[in-house]
C-alpha cells in the first residue's frame, strides 16, 4: 500500500521546470503576477545556469523511464510535507513545493538556502 504522505509527480508532455511565483511576492513594494513581470526578469532569463529538483525514487529503473505514459504518476518516498530542494547548477538556492498550474508541472518557490 502507498504512503498517504508520499509525493506524487505527474509525467505529461507539457512537464518543464517551470517555476511558480507567488502572487504576493513584492519586489521594490509593487506585487508581480508572474515572475517575468519583474524588472529583473530579462537578466535572469538569460543566466546560463540550469536548474533542477533531485528526488531520489525507489525501485525506480530505466525500462520504467522507457516505459512512462502521458499523464502517468510515479510515487516516490518523499513526504507531501516536505519541501524539495531546488540547485542551480551544483548550488542549492531554494526548496519549494510541486503544484499543477493550467495542467503543468511547476515548482513555488518557499524559501531561500
């Protein structure tokens, strides 16, 4: 039986490591609706650095990677709880929390490193 706290991430074609923003955050007291509404957003659009989330899955082999479907879910150990960490390049910078956005996969940056 699976673990009710596990994290689930979904497989679709539309999967990318897109990052959600809060709609509250402020930058200079003006709130953003979207991260690349910041003045900066043309500067760290175009950092040469990639940015990934790591999460170990058990059991996990490449003909299951070969095989995944559209829409199809992999659970892994890590606690629906717990916040995942983001690094940029081999820099941990942020954790932050899975959430579907217009049915992608996006990653809503919690707290710095």
């Amino acid at each position: 039986m699976a673990d009710s706290n596990a994290q689930m991430a979904t497989v679709g074609p539309e999967l990318t490591g897109a990052l959600g923003v809060d709609p509250s955050a402020r930058a200079g007291g003006q709130a953003f609706r979207s991260m690349e509404e910041h003045p900066a957003w043309p500067m760290i659009a175009c950092l040469p650095v990639t940015l990934a989330v790591n999460i170990p899955l058990r059991g996990f082999r490449v003909c299951d990677l070969l095989n995944l479907q559209p829409t199809q879910t992999i659970e892994s150990a890590w606690a629906v709880t717990q916040d995942v960490p983001l690094k940029a390049g081999a820099l941990l910078t942020f954790w932050g929390e899975f959430e579907v956005v217009e049915q992608r996969m996006a990653l809503r940056l919690t707290r710095l490193a």
